[in-house]
C-alpha cells in the first residue's frame, strides 16, 4: 500500500509542476501578446524579405548616409552626421521666426504617426526618433534645395565632390532608407520656398520639374514611392482590354526572334507623348518602348521598387511586370542590339553583357499575380503577330532583301530580268508553234 500511495504521490506532484509549468508558459505568451504594437494601415517603410536580399545584398545597402530609423546608428555611415547638423543649420536660417524648439515640438506631434510607418518597432527613445526625424528631414530639404538652386555653402562637402551627390540620391531611394514624406512636406512647408517640394523632388530624382496629374489622385507615402508614382503608366490595369487578357496570356520570345517575325520597336516619349516608363504599345507592327538608360545605379534603383511593390503593392505592382516584361525581351546580346539600335536602350556601363545580366538578375526571386499581370494583352498581341507566317516571310524579304538601297536595286532587277526571260521564253514558243502551222 505504502508503495503505491507514494507512486501516485509522485504521479500528482508530476502533473503539478507540468501545470505550474504551462501556466508560466502561457503567462509569458499572454504578457507578449499584450506587448505587440498594434497593426497600422499607415505601414509603408519595409525592411527588404531576404530572399529578396540574397540576390544582390550590396543593393538596399546605403553608401553613405542613413536616412530613418532602419539604418541608425551604423559606424560605417557616421562621417555624414556632421554635415546633417550643417544642413540643420542652413535650414534654421531659412525662418528666423521659427527656432529649433518649435520644429522639435511640431515633429513630438507627429511622432506617433512616423512611428506607425514602419513595418518594426523602432527601439529609439521619444527624443532620439525626433533628433533624428530633425536631421534626416531637414537633411534631405538643404540637399534638394543645393542641388535645385546650387546655392552653395563654401567648402561644401558634397557638392564640391559630384560623384557624393549622385551616390546619396542613389541611397535617398532605399526602401529600408526612407523617412514619411509628411515629415518632409511639414519641415518645408515652414520655410516658404517658391517651388512646391513634389516639384523639387521632381527635378532632383528624374531631372523633370513638371509633374503629371496622377500626383493630384495618390498621396505619397516617401520618396521611393515618389519615383513608383512617377513611372506609372497613363492607362491603369482597370482597363477592359486589359482584364480581358488577365487570365489567358503567354509570354512572347525575345527582342531577337520578334524582330525576325517582322516586329518593329521604337521609342515610344515622341509617337506616344508619354511621361512614363512603363507605357508600352504595340500598334501596326510596332512597339513603342520608353527610352531606358542603363547606368551604374540602374539595378539597385530596380531592385528598390520591386522590393517595394512586393511588400506595399503586391496586388497593384507595375515595376515588377515591367521587369518583367523587360527580362522576357532581353535574354541575349542579339535581343539587347535589337534594343540599343532601335535606341530603346541607351548603355552607359560599355558593356552590352551587362544589360541582359541587370534584368536577369532583378528578376530572381521576384513573385507576381499571372492573373493580374499588366503586359498581358501586349504579350498575346505579340505572340499571335510573331506566329504569323506572312509577317515572318514579309520580314525575312524586308531584312535580306531590302535593309539598303543597293539590295532593293538588286532585287529589281532579279524580278525584271525573271519577268523578261519568262516574256522571252513565252514569245519564243508562240513563235515555233507559228513555224509549225506555216509548215503544215
């Protein structure tokens, strides 16, 4: 009896720790839960899926400066604190009825809303999330004013260096290197400068003042998402034509073979009038392709709005198909001198190879919506033109035949000279049948 009553004593006192035990577990779990930020719609400021990452990592790196929370704090970018406080100064003196506390007081008010942009917590005390919103925001209003009106402080650090001021716009369009552009537009709305920021922003980034009216429907989120609004394409997915080839589409073969099946492409900013990068036609045989300048930030500018619309704007994205798009066309060197000749692509690398290499690259890992992909009804338009016997026949006599003026000439004459020997020929047995009734 003793022994089975201590058994069942141990067997009690077992399940009494396990209890005790999953009672502290789900203790700490509840307490964890209570201590997650709660979710917010105003979330626009990712850091990169490392997926995503693990293709170029060097690509959502800043070079030289930390702009937001994300990369706070990283030795290696510390030497452009000095200049921050150096901009800071500049901009104080651009109202002198405003001082610093005032722009510390606005910028406590916006605080929680900065805050619920980020996909993180951003372990920064109150004080040092506003220093820090203070410099990077006034930072980045000093460098676009410089570089707009190049007014210039003696021995300025960047612009006195002009590779620096190429690379810091390079990493003012880092998705993980972003500040909400409220906080930009309610630091320069205090110094009452002429030119609306959109504008500034405007001729920094892509050397154009003048916005389109899709800026007036889309609130902007940074400065990412400045340049994503930019290159949107006039018609929108919404478009009948384009539901219409949602769901039943396939890729067409690349610049190359479409050009040998007869497809002309063109340059689409003067037929067309567009402002966008991605407003792609394919009318009478031709497609209208925007001008595209390959350069050295080119693939990390890419890499940054795919990644972008993947987090933000998965089931709306349109610089991913068109990456996409752009991928499909160039697979080789014959599809890339296609495009460089046709003057759809301009290369400032000198290196052909790497162009198929960019698009090549960016594509890897990239996820889009195939039923809701936007160059759909353009695809299927190409694939059924490039299957088409005669438009093939048609473009093998136009590239063989008749690409200069002294082939044309030839081929003339070979038809004139076959019409003529089959005039000859033809005269010639009306003649002997002739000779032969005469005889009979």
């Amino acid at each position: 009896m003793t022994t089975k009553t201590t058994r069942k004593r141990k067997r009690v006192s077992k399940i009494g720790k396990m209890e005790e035990g999953n009672h502290e577990v789900a203790n700490s779990i509840r307490k964890r839960i209570e201590e997650l930020p709660p979710l917010s719609s105003k979330c626009c400021i990712y850091k990169v899926p490392r997926t995503l990452r693990n293709v170029n990592i060097s690509a959502y790196k800043p070079c030289l400066i930390s702009i937001g929370p994300l990369h706070y704090g990283i030795k290696s970018l510390q030497a452009m604190q000095d200049q921050k406080l150096r901009y800071l100064q500049n901009f104080l003196r651009r109202n002198k009825e405003k001082t610093l506390k005032d722009y510390l007081k606005a910028l406590k008010d916006w605080e929680k809303d900065a805050r619920d942009c980020y996909i993180d917590r951003i372990n920064l005390s109150s004080d040092q999330f506003i220093e820090m919103m203070l410099l990077d925001g006034c930072f980045i209003i000093e460098f676009f004013l410089n570089w707009y009106w190049d007014s210039l402080e003696e021995h300025d650090q960047i612009f006195e260096k002009p590779s620096l001021e190429h690379v810091i716009r390079r990493d003012l369009l880092l998705i993980e290197n972003q500040i909400p552009f409220f906080i930009l537009q309610g630091l320069y709305d205090s110094i009452h400068s002429s030119i609306p920021l959109a504008n500034l922003t405007s001729e920094v980034l892509l050397g154009k003042k003048d916005l389109p009216n899709k800026f007036k429907k889309h609130k902007i989120l940074h400065l990412l998402d400045f340049l994503r609004t930019y290159y949107l394409p006039k018609t929108l997915r919404n478009d009948p034509k384009y539901k219409k080839y949602s769901k039943c589409w396939k890729f067409p073969p690349g610049a190359g073979d479409l050009h040998d099946a007869g497809v002309k492409f063109a340059v689409n900013n003067i037929k067309l009038k567009t402002h966008s990068l991605l407003d792609i036609k394919f009318k009478n045989g031709v497609l209208y392709i925007p001008k595209f300048e390959v350069e050295d930030h080119t693939e990390c500018i890419l890499l940054n709005l795919s990644a972008f619309e993947q987090c933000h704007y998965h089931f709306d994205s349109y610089i991913v198909d068109y990456i996409l798009f752009m991928d499909v066309l160039i697979a080789t060197l014959k599809d890339v001198d296609v495009l460089l000749s046709s003057g759809i692509i301009t290369n400032s690398l000198g290196n052909n190879d790497e162009v198929a290499h960019i698009f090549n690259t960016i594509c890897r890992e990239t996820n889009y919506d195939a039923n809701n992909f936007y160059y759909s009804y353009i695809c299927n338009r190409l694939v059924a033109h490039s299957k088409a016997p005669w438009n093939r026949w048609k473009a093998t006599l136009n590239h063989h035949y008749f690409n200069n003026p002294w082939a044309s000439i030839s081929v003339v004459a070979a038809v004139l000279l076959l019409i003529l020997t089959v005039v000859q020929t033809a005269c010639c047995i009306i003649a002997t049948k002739r000779l032969m009734y005469t005889d009979l």
